[in-house]
C-alpha cells in the first residue's frame, strides 16, 4: 500500500471508487432510493472535481492502482473515506484516517470532526471519534440519517488541563471544546482573580486565589482552567495538567474581540460590553509590552520551565491544496 496525494488525472478512479463503495457497501444500511440518490454524486463531473480539488485528499495505492482515498476539507474535517470493496478490511482506510489525522495536527487542530454515515459509524468510532449528534439530511430529494462525530486529537487521555493565552485568543472557546467532549468543569480563573467589590480592575488576595483554587482542583479529579495568568497557572502545574499556550497573533486576537458576541456572564447588556471594548483592545494591543504575569513574557517563560506535557497553539491553518499536476 502506498499513500498519495490526488492529482486530477486520479478523477475517473475516485468516482469509480465512490460509486463501487456505496452500491456494495450502501444497501446494508440504507433503501434502494438513498443508496441511489447517494451513489449519483460523482455523474456531477464538475463538482466533483471541484470538491476533490479544495483542501488535501490522499490516495491509497495497491498495486499502482487507486483502491482507496480520503479527504481533509477543512483543515479539521474528514469530509470523504471510500474504499473499493475488494480491498476492504486490508488497512487502508485506517491508514488514510491515521494521515489525515497527522495533517489535521500539522494544521493546528485539536479536534477532528466527521459526518459519518451508518456504515462508516463503526470505524470511526474504532479510531476514537465520538458521537456528538444524530442528524437526517438530504440528498436529491432523499433523507439520509447520518452521525456528527469528533475526536481530540492532542492528548485523548488527559484529565486535567490548563489554557494560556491572551485575552480573545481562543482559550475560552477551546475550554467549552474540551468540556463537551470529556465532561470535566471549566473554572474560568477571571471568576477568581479579582476583587469583586471594586469597580475598577484590582487583583485578589494572592492567598484567597490559591485557595479557591486549591479547592477547586482537589474537588474535581478531572478539570479544566483557562486564563491569561501565568502565576494561576504556574500554582498547577504540579498535577500536570496538559499545558496549552494560545500563541494566537495580536492582530488575530483584535479582531475576534471586534466580534465577539454578549457576553452576558461578564456584562449585564450589550451596550455595557461595547462600552467596555476601547479598553479591552488597548489591553489586548498591549500583550507583547506588558509586564507581570499577565504579559506575553511570562507566559512563554511558563510554559518553557513547564515539566509535563504541553502544545503550543497558533490558530488553525488550512490543509495543503491539491499539488499541480
């Protein structure tokens, strides 16, 4: 077996493949009218060409010859896996996941996500994916059950975990992520930094912090902290929790707090939030000067001396196009 990328001369193959996985594979699971609405997709020569080409679809070689291929797009999707019927249960498809997963993490993917039909379902749960949703979509004119499915790809295994990074750099969104899949609790360390009879911005008792959360981690075996302080951070990484430092580009950051929507666990109304906003960019702006436990500085010097494990992230990048024939 020999893996590739797709080049357009791999077209009629691929079609071949589609067309021979589903009509053989496809009546096990589904009618004779999906198995048919769903095997029509490659007659559209146009548009399969141009799915094919968007993001990174490999090819499984035997023999010289197509047998199998799979497709990134985007960069945290498996959006296709066809495998020819008289190379099933040989490896390939597991060898096209495994790839794809590597490139997915090449992109700065913790998640892989898939919409897996009923017959695809048992594989990929056999790679770790996991069932987030039962969904019924439709396909010229016929409704197929499908499953939404998603796999952490940095650490499966982990229980603990501490988010690092600048503020609107992604670690709160990447907290709610994380919590979904594994169910452990989310302490947002804002809720325990600061004093909260005061109106304008001063930090608590470093004692009183510590405590609150030594009790939070000894409460809950498995957990999850995001923030922007590196001392917080610094007072866990005795557990070993999985360190992940949100390197997200300034610039990036800007713009994502320009569209945040309400927050309505910070602010009471909307227009509190965008009263509020001149004052977070200027604090964003300022991450690569700033000094304290708060700044850049120290979060790169924490996540150096950090001992366990630990993943720098830069916002995720898009799989490699498709390379000229």
């Amino acid at each position: 077996m020999h893996l590739r990328p797709a080049t357009p001369d791999d077209l009629p193959a691929l079609a071949a493949i589609y067309r021979d996985a589903v009509l053989n594979l496809g009546p096990a699971a589904y009618s004779p009218e999906q198995v048919t609405a769903w095997a029509a997709w490659p007659s559209d020569a146009v548009a399969f060409a141009r799915h094919l080409s968007d993001g990174l679809t490999l090819v499984a070689e035997i023999d010289h010859q197509p047998a199998a291929f799979a497709q990134l797009q985007p960069a945290d999707k498996v959006s296709l896996l066809y495998c020819k019927i008289n190379y099933a249960r040989r490896g390939l498809a597991t060898a096209l996941l495994g790839a794809l997963e590597a490139a997915a993490l090449r992109a700065g993917q913790m998640f892989l996500r898939t919409d897996a039909s009923r017959i695809a379902r048992p594989l990929f749960t056999a790679r770790g994916f996991r069932v987030v949703a039962r969904e019924e979509v439709g396909r010229g004119g016929i409704t197929f059950e499908r499953f939404s499915m998603r796999k952490l790809l940095l650490a499966p295994e982990a229980t603990r975990w501490a988010l690092l990074g600048n503020s609107a750099s992604g670690k709160s969104t990447l907290a709610r992520e994380l919590a979904a899949h594994t169910g452990a609790p989310v302490l947002d360390l804002d809720a325990i930094a600061w004093r909260r009879d005061r109106s304008d911005p001063v930090r608590r008792d470093p004692a009183d912090t510590a405590a609150d959360l030594n009790a939070f981690t000894s409460q809950h075996p498995a957990w999850i902290l995001e923030g922007c302080y590196e001392d917080l951070i610094a007072h866990v990484l005795p557990h070993r929790p999985v360190l992940l430092f949100l390197d997200t580009p300034v610039a990036t950051c800007l713009e994502r707090a320009r569209s945040r929507p309400h927050e309505a666990h910070k602010f009471p109304t909307p227009e509190a939030q965008q009263a509020a906003l001149n004052a977070l960019l200027a604090w964003i702006a300022a991450y690569p000067d700033r000094k304290g436990p708060l700044s850049a500085a120290a979060h790169h010097a924490v996540f150096a001396a950090c001992p366990g494990p630990k993943h720098r992230l830069l916002p995720p990048a898009q799989p490699p196009p498709q390379p000229n024939p």
